[in-house]
C-alpha cells in the first residue's frame, strides 16, 4: 500500500462538476489500495475576487487581513472536495492549515513553512478516509492565519508528502506534464518524461509556470518525486526526480522565457572600489531582488562605469524612486529604464560536461539579428535578455536549433 499526495490547482476544482471529477479519481487511486492525501487550491478565480474585495475596502489593506481573506478560498473547496468524495460513496475529512498543523513564519502574504504536524492526516488515513488538506495556508507561531503567496498550493502538497513520508507527489494541472517550451508558442514543444530537480527549479525560476519554484526546493531537498499530470486525461505526465545518467545525457533539457522582467542602466558611476557594493547593498536593503548585472567602463578625464541590471516589474514599480535617489547619491548622470525586454534560457544538466554551448546560443540569437542586452550564466542554464518583440522568434529558433521538438 503506497501514501499518495495528490494535488489540484484552481482549475482542477473550477466548477462543482470539476469537484467532482477529483472525488471519482481520488477515490479509484483509494480502491486500487493507496492511502490518498488530497491537498486542493481555491476554485480558479476565487482568490482575485477576494483580493480584490479588499481592494475595494481599502486602497492598501493589512497584509495580516488579506490572509484571513484569501485563505478563506482553500477552506471552501477542501470542504466542497470532502462533501464530492462522501456523495461518491467514500469516506474523507477536510482540514485546514491550523488543524494539521502547518507552522509557518510571520511573512504574512508570502509566508515559509518552519514545520508540519502529521499526526491529524494519519489519523484521517487510519479510519479509511480521504484527508483534504486546504492549500495555500498555514498558522504562525501566534496562531494567526499566513498564506504561502502564489502557487502555494504546490508546495503545500510537496511539503505534506515530505512530512508524511508519502510515496510520491502527484501535481494535478491544466497540462498533461514539463514541455520542453511553451507549446503555445510553439509547436514542435514536446512533453518531457523525466526531467531533474535541478534542471526543474532553473526552468521554475526562468519563467516556466508548471510548479511553484519553493515546491521543486522541498522536492529536491527531502528526495520527494513529483509526477505533473493533467486533471483531464489518464495519460503519464512528467516526473521530476533526482537526476541520473540518462538524464545527464541530454544537453539541454528546456527552453524558457520570463516577460516579467525590467532592464535599469545607470549611466555615468564613478569608477572606483566601493561603488557597486555600495549600490546593490542599499538596493538589497529594500528586498529588491536583482538579477543580470553588466558593468561597463568608459574612459576619459575622469573613468566613469555605466551599470545596467534587472529587477521584476513589480519591484520596478515601487524601486524606481529609491532607485534614482541612490543612483543620485553615488554620483550618477541619469537613470533609464527598459521594460520592453525579455529573458530566454536555455537549460540541461549535460551544460556541466559539453564546451561550446552558450556560444552555440549567442550564434544561434546572432544569425536571427537579435540583439543580446544582458547575459547571465549557471553551471546548468545561460540566460539572454533580448527586445521583448523577438520572444516567440528566439523560444522557436533556439528549440529548434537544440534538438528538442517532436521525436519522429
């Protein structure tokens, strides 16, 4: 008998037919001799409204209050879930986060799992029930209700089945597993059987929307295997596991591409020991991630360095006036911005062992006119921040030219 972590996202569980479709599959995983975990997300579009009822309360609302506010949509559909799984003629409990318990830190709106009380869900499972753990949420130390941000729901489920030792994680979606890209982009995209943690949580962060990048670090950290499969077919998806030979083998595993990056240049910096710590350590102190950095020396009189750098949009929008207020105090001529930009990666676990290959993709950008702004690197992944207006032409050139559409 294996403990299985089944997880559905908001749109596995959009309409109480859907509901009911994830009791009839929760149930046939049961009867076939498992013990079942579900862990559900709010019903898709749910926690917008909430939000955005806070919104209309208040122009910018308590972070606390939001997360009693949008934690109130997992509550919903895990009770909805267990009510489905009990018509069908099964047994199931819902529970929430503080009834598990999942201990998370105070960051409230984008809170971090510290531990997980297992013994609720055991119990459930013991008595022949489904349990139906709300995603997404957590209690602090104080007992004040958190919520894990974006996707948490994800890593709810990967962090249950490293809690209770389950056998596997299984991740429901709208997709029947990891693309080698963006297939709606384009077409020859492939579905990938197995793919790395590594190689997963590059893709993750690079800007593929398939899991929840804090979920691949749980995954890979405690050893627990994640299967990405469609709520709509029966079809193998993708399994995310440790990597091994075979998957070491492959080049490059995956195209991906971020649209939600910005490009700040700061133009004319004193070029002098100093400087660079002194402006990305007050940018940091901000909690402003940056990303790419190029710094460039142009001479004359007196050397003078342009730095240029990425952060995310929405970091743009509330740094751009602490940003040229630290530019001004290191002596800066001008602050310009650049939101018109994309990044595109390439990643694959075999970068470790074959030469060449980000020349490959430079050449590759070079023979379709595309103009490479920035460029950062890892052991497994090289990222190119291009004009936004060549993204589709880039994502297909580069697929293509690596190997990675339809096997024939």
């Amino acid at each position: 008998m294996a403990l299985i972590v089944q997880k559905f996202g908001g749109t596995s569980v959009g309409s109480i037919e859907r509901i009911r479709n994830v009791a009839r599959r929760a149930l046939a995983t049961q009867r076939a001799g498992n013990d079942v975990v579900l862990i559900v997300s709010a019903m898709s579009g749910e926690t917008n409204r909430l939000l955005g009822l806070a919104h209309e309360v208040t122009g910018v609302p308590d972070a606390r209050e939001m997360d009693v506010i949008a934690s109130t949509g997992e509550q919903i559909s895990s009770a909805l879930m267990a009510l489905a799984i009990q018509n069908e003629g099964g047994q199931a409990r819902s529970l929430l986060g503080h009834q598990v318990k999942i201990l998370t830190d105070g960051a409230f709106t984008k809170a971090r799992i510290k531990t997980i009380e297992g013994s609720k869900i055991f119990d459930t499972v013991r008595k022949g029930q489904i349990a139906v753990v709300a995603g997404f949420q957590g209690v602090n130390e104080h007992g004040d209700i958190t919520t894990l941000g974006r996707g948490g729901s994800d890593t709810t489920g990967v962090a249950v089945a490293a809690a209770i030792g389950a056998t596997a994680c299984e991740i429901y979606t709208d997709v029947d597993g990891v693309y080698t890209t963006d297939p709606n982009i384009c077409p020859s995209a492939r579905k990938i059987d197995r793919i790395s943690f590594e190689e997963m949580l590059e893709l993750a962060s690079l800007g593929a929307k398939v899991l929840q990048i804090r979920s691949v670090e749980i995954a890979m950290k405690y050893g627990v295997p994640i299967h990405v499969r469609s709520s709509f077919s029966e079809g193998e998806g993708t399994w995310v596991v440790k990597e091994d030979s075979a998957l070491e083998d492959v080049v490059v595993a995956g195209v991906a591409y971020d649209k939600g990056e910005a490009r700040v240049h700061i133009v004319g910096v004193e070029d002098k020991p100093g400087i660079v710590a002194d402006l990305f350590g007050k940018i940091a102190e901000k909690n402003i991630s940056v990303d790419m950095i190029i710094q460039s020396v142009t001479a004359g009189a007196t050397e003078r360095a342009n730095v240029t750098f990425t952060v995310t949009k929405t970091d743009l929008v509330r740094a751009k006036p602490f940003i040229e207020e630290v530019a001004k105090g290191i002596g800066a001529r001008e602050v310009r911005y650049d939101e018109d930009v994309v990044k595109v990666s390439i990643v694959g676990l075999g970068m470790r062992s074959h030469a060449g290959i980000a020349a490959k993709m430079f050449r590759i950008l070079a023979g379709e006119n595309i103009n490479i702004q920035a460029i950062s690197t890892s052991e497994i992944k090289v990222s190119c921040l291009i004009a936004a207006k060549y993204t589709e032409l880039a994502v297909r050139t580069l697929h293509d030219a690596f190997g990675l559409g339809q096997k024939k």
